[in-house]
C-alpha cells in the first residue's frame, strides 16, 4: 500500500489483504429477488447504493449475487452443522491441493491465513 504524507513524500508498506464487502440492493434488501414485492422508489434505491462510493467499488473484483437462505432449509438439520471433524478433513483436503505452499514457507502461510 502507498499513501502521500504531509511531509511530501510517499511511504509505503507491504500488505496482503483479502477486502470483503456485503451489502444490501436496496433498503428493503428485496431489489433484486424474483417474486419478493420491494416496495422501495427508485430515488431511494439510487440514494442508498450511492453509499458505496466509486473509489470503493473500483477494489472490487469479483461480485456474487446470493438469493436469501429459508428458515426451513437452516433447520433442516435440526439447526445443527456439520461436525468440526468433517470440515477439518475438508480443510486438510484444500491444503493439500494448493500445492503444499504452507509446507515450503509455513510462516508466509501462516501470516496470510491468519484468522482462518
């Protein structure tokens, strides 16, 4: 990252991000959904999406569209998830198909996945 200070000049630092943004259509958050009756104006649409400024969105790379999950397919489970277990053996799984990074530079790894 690069930034102009006061003392003119420019100073930098080495970063390594992953920015995730959410973020509704609309105030109703129904915009978007088939069937779902928004009741918002336009005007108000265009005022709230105007929130997120140009500069902002010019960082985004990638934008995915989900539709809402139901309450009955949360409970199908009986609200239940899926064992630690399970996913762990999943996770072990990716690691391994990502070529083995983490076992050639485990500190660099372990600092990029940092929260993970």
């Amino acid at each position: 990252m690069w930034w102009w200070r006061a003392v003119r000049a420019w100073c930098g630092c080495r970063a390594r991000f992953l920015m995730v943004l959410a973020a509704n259509p609309c105030p109703c958050g129904r915009h978007t959904l088939h069937g779902s009756g928004c009741e918002c104006p336009p005007s108000a649409i265009r005022k709230y999406q105007a929130r997120l400024s140009g500069p902002l969105l010019d960082r985004v790379d990638l934008r995915v569209g989900v539709e809402p999950v139901q309450r009955a397919d949360l409970l199908g489970r009986g609200g239940r998830g899926e064992p630690t277990a399970v996913v762990a053996g999943r996770v072990r799984e990716a690691r391994c198909a990502g070529g083995g990074a983490a076992g050639r530079h485990p500190v660099e790894h372990q600092q990029r996945c940092a929260g993970a």
